[in-house]
C-alpha cells in the first residue's frame, strides 16, 4: 500500500476499479487506506455484487462510485488510474487444491488464462497514461503472461513473489 501511496500521493482524486471483485476486499482495502480515491466494483457473479454491497456497509466505505456486472470490461466505459484485479486464473486440473471454492470463481480453462488474455488484451484502453495495474495470477503462468504484456506494449512492469516466494502477482505500469 505504501507503493500506491506514494506513487498517487499527487493525486487529487485517484479513480480505482477492482476487476473481477468477488467479495470486494481489494477495493475496500484501497479505499480504506488512500483516502482520495474513488473505487468502482465490477463482477459478473450477482451474488459476488451483492456481498460487495453489504461489505461495503459493514465496512462503512464511503468512497465509491459504482458496482456493476461487467464480463471483464464490457460495460466499463471510462479509465482508471488504478486497476486492481484478481481474476479465475486456476488451471482446471489444479482445482482438486481448492476444494471449497466455487470453481467459477477460480478456474479459467485448461492453462488458467482464459480471461487473463482478453483482460490483458484490452487493459490499456481502460487505463490512465501513469496508471498501474494489479494482478494476481497463478505462478506458473509467469513466462506467458510477459509474453502476453510485451504484445499488448506494456514495458514496465514488476513480477512479484507471495511470502511463500512464489510469483504470484504483477504490478502493470501505462507509461
């Protein structure tokens, strides 16, 4: 959060989408902690938004604009300067490690990137010249996701490891 916070600090208003929300706790982390931001949710689950609607309550967040179903960026029109997304990255053979997730919510086809290619695809049109964009991924997906981003003109970006010194998400710079 530190990065984020520093990076931002000159913004006024900081506009945020958390892609593929599921319950919403990256967007809430966000608005909780940079203040001047501006988060709208996005899923395709109904069920998903409406928990994202009663977590925003408990959580009592007030700096939020929108929550939508949208399939990746269909019904997203604008550009944000901070993109957070976790979406299904599990490939369908390693569900058997996650037994008590929806596999809707997890899996995306036999090597996981099955909505991770046109998200990555279409990331730029929706992101802000100086934007970042987060995403978690699964770490055997490392090589073709940088094959993936060079294709699509991304240049910078930063593969980060989890605590158990995995790569598990990419920090996605819009120069």
């Amino acid at each position: 959060m530190k990065t984020l916070q520093k990076h931002f600090q000159n913004y006024e208003t900081l506009k945020v989408l958390d892609i593929f929300s599921g319950s919403g706790c990256l967007g809430i982390a966000t608005a909780k902690n940079l203040k001047n931001s501006i988060i709208d949710f996005s899923d395709l689950n109904e069920n998903y938004l409406k928990q994202i609607k009663i977590n925003l309550k408990i959580n009592n967040i007030k700096n939020y604009k929108k929550v939508l179903k949208s399939d990746i960026f269909d019904k997203i029109p604008v550009k944000y300067d901070l993109i957070l997304a976790n979406p299904p990255y599990v490939p369908t053979s390693d569900t058997l490690k996650a037994p008590f997730e929806d596999r809707k919510a997890i899996t995306a086809g036999k090597d996981g990137l099955k909505l991770i290619k046109p998200f990555i695809a279409q990331l730029k049109s929706h992101l802000n010249s100086n934007g970042i964009c987060i995403m978690e991924y699964h770490p055997n997906q490392t090589s073709k996701l940088k094959t993936m981003l060079l294709k699509h003109g991304f240049n910078n970006f930063e593969f980060c490891k989890d605590q158990y010194q995995r790569f598990r998400y990419v920090i996605i710079k819009h120069l």
